[in-house]
C-alpha cells in the first residue's frame, strides 16, 4: 500500500498537465466563431451546410460563386418549409439564417 501512495506525489506532475487543457479549450472557442470581420459576416446554410458571407445583395450567379454552388445547378431558397425556385436574374438580400438548396435542373415539358 505505501508504494500505491508514492505514486500519487508522482501524479501531482499530471496536475499541471491539466493547467494546460484550459488553454486548449480557450482555443478550441476561437475555432467556432466565424472568419475575420464576423461583424459584417452572417451564417446561411447551404445544402445543410453552415457557410459565411458578407450581408447585402446578390445576384444568383454571384452567391453561387460566393458559397461553392456550382453554376449549372439550380438554387432553391427554403422560407417556412416552402421550396422557393430561384430564378437565374434573383438578387438575394442575404441578412443571415436563409436556407438554401442546390440541385440539379429539372428537365420541363413545353
């Protein structure tokens, strides 16, 4: 039993293992906040993914580039579970929290 206690005052060394953690968590906060310049910057979700831009005005193709949507594809914007088809000439008010779906184009009958 008294060798099991002399391995606790070798333990005390660990303790200060644990005063580093705090930093890494500190560190690990900075990872979950958006890019520089979040002042200007909101969150949209694309294809359930969270991405970051600038708010304002876009045009399709512009927030297509903006977000990685690839040109060919349509865009949907989802408002209240409502799919809402966007027209290639849209300009979006982006303010932040839109949801947005890409896909490929349908094919219609005349």
């Amino acid at each position: 039993m008294n060798a099991n206690l002399s391995h606790h005052p070798d333990a005390s060394p660990e303790s200060n293992d644990s005063d580093t953690s705090p930093v890494d968590k500190t560190d690990h906060n900075h990872e979950d906040r958006p890019p520089h310049d979040s002042h200007e910057e909101v969150s949209v979700t694309v294809d359930g993914e969270v991405k970051y831009l600038k708010k304002g005005h876009y045009t399709l193709p512009e927030f297509k580039e903006a977000v990685h949507i690839a040109p060919d594809l349509e865009v949907d914007q989802v408002v209240d579970g409502i799919f809402h088809q966007l027209d290639d000439n849209a300009v979006l008010h982006i303010k932040g929290g839109e949801v947005f779906i890409s896909h490929v184009k349908q094919g219609g009958s005349s």
